[in-house]
C-alpha cells in the first residue's frame, strides 16, 4: 500500500476514496511534507502527510492545539482531521486564494491584511501549549555547535554582544505572551484578496506579538513603507514607539537565529556523514 492510500485509509472522511483517481487528487508543494489536493463531494481538502521523522522534533500535540485555535479565529484554514500521533492532518481547502511570496507582498494591501491576521491570531486565539523561548534556543544551538566542534560563523561575537544588549533591553519591558505563528514564511500566508490566512503551525507558539511582524518582515525583504503598512494595520492606526522598537529587535534576532542554525544543519550533516 502506498502511502497516500495508507493516509487515505486512516481518515473516515476519505473511505473508499481511489488514490488512483487521478481527477480528485492532485499533488501539491511542500518542503517538509508532503500535500494533496483531494477533491470530494463538491468540497476540496488538503491533504498533509507528514515528512519522515519529523515528529522527532515537532510537538505533534502542540501543533494540533495551535492548529485548531487558530482556525476557530479565523486565521487558519479549518482543520478537519488531525491524528497527533504523527501529524497526519486535513484542512479545508481555501478557496480563491493564492499563496504569498516576497513579490506578492510588494502590495502594501496584501501587507495589511497579513498584519490584520496576526491582530486576530494575537488576540482572539486560545493560548497555545507551548511557549516560544527565542533566547533559549540561541543558547540550545550554541551549546550544539560547541558539542558538535563546529566553529561560529564569521562575525557572530560581534553579533552576540548585540544579541545580549537587545535581551536585556526587551527582557527590562516585557510583553505578555500571546498565541504566535513564529515562523512566517511569506509561502504560509494564503490571501484571497479580501481575507488572509495564515497556514503552518509546526512551530508554532507562545510568544511576544512583535516577533511574527519582525519575522514576516525578514523573510519577505520588506522595505520601510511595508514594514509601515504591516504595523498600521495591526494597530489600526500609529503604532506605539515602543513596540516599533521591539519589531526591529525581533528582525536582527531573526538574522542572528539564522546565522546559527545554518552551521547546525552543516554540522548535522557532517556528523552524518561521519558516522
């Protein structure tokens, strides 16, 4: 039995659906899963088969709380079936929408509405299980590269007496944790012109609300007048100061999180390719 049959099979939804049928399922991107298109009834789901050993380090449970809390806000597509087992899920399929990418977000409409989504994700979504720990896990991944013998990359002390400043300065004021995306890829914004959704919540958590507008802001390359648009439009009006300051933070941290778990990968990798 193929996989996607063995998924199908676990699903009631899906009984006595062909994976065969080439016309009801379609094939559809993912990085670390994979996706279908399965068309039923007159209705349209996505189908996410999880990737291999990756619940290893995804909280399966974690991510269906997530999941199902922001759907029931609104900003996430309407989960159908979630097995937390492994994270075999079913999603409505979002109609009319497209899926974002830096180009797409040029529009500064586009960057409203995503900044309107996180509004009602920060603010009418339940809590979520986990917390997100951005300072934690800078930490993990430099205890993993100092166990792995793999050397920081080039500039990153400077780059660390700058993360410690911002921490103290961000940890002297702290926010309330709110329910967080935490890893806005411009590819898990989903807009149909009117409405935005934000799909994904692997990664999901707990967090300080300026993290995902920093994040979404690094990850699309935005520019002033989009970093501008995101934040007028999830304070409805001019943003406080303050808060500016700790959007701009939380992009430098993004950077610096990347600086480091770039190495970690390669150190992965060479560690495998060792053994």
């Amino acid at each position: 039995m193929s996989d996607l049959a063995a998924a199908l099979a676990r699903i009631p939804l899906f009984a006595g659906v062909d994976p065969a049928d080439g016309p009801a399922i379609t094939r559809l991107a993912g990085l670390t899963n994979v996706n279908h298109l399965v068309a039923l009834g007159g209705e349209r789901y996505v189908l996410r088969i999880p990737g291999a050993g990756t619940s290893e380090y995804i909280d399966r449970v974690a991510e269906e709380r997530a999941a199902r809390s922001a759907a029931v806000a609104g900003v996430n597509a309407d989960v159908v079936f979630f097995d937390p087992a492994d994270g075999l899920m079913v999603t409505r399929f979002v109609d009319g929408a497209v899926t974002m990418d830096p180009e797409r977000f040029r529009d500064l409409a586009a960057v409203a509405r995503a900044g309107r989504a996180f509004r009602r994700l920060h603010t009418t979504a339940q809590p979520f299980a986990v917390d997100f720990q951005l300072f934690e896990m800078i930490d993990e991944y430099k205890h993993l590269l100092a166990a792995k013998r793999a050397k920081l990359p080039p500039g990153y002390d400077r780059l660390q007496i700058e993360a410690d400043a911002t921490r103290a300065a961000l940890a002297a004021r702290p926010r309330p944790m709110v329910p967080s995306h935490c890893d806005p890829l411009c590819e898990n914004f989903l807009d149909t012109g009117e409405r935005m959704y934000v799909i994904d919540y692997e990664y999901s958590g707990n967090n300080d609300p300026m993290w995902d507008l920093g994040d979404l802001s690094v990850e699309g390359g935005f520019d002033g007048d989009q970093d501008a648009a995101l934040l007028d439009a999830y304070f409805d009006g001019a943003p406080p100061p303050a808060d500016v300051s700790r959007m701009v933070a939380y992009r430098a941290m993004c950077d610096l999180l990347t600086l480091l778990t770039d190495p970690s990968y390669r150190a992965h990798l060479d560690c495998i390719g060792a053994a």
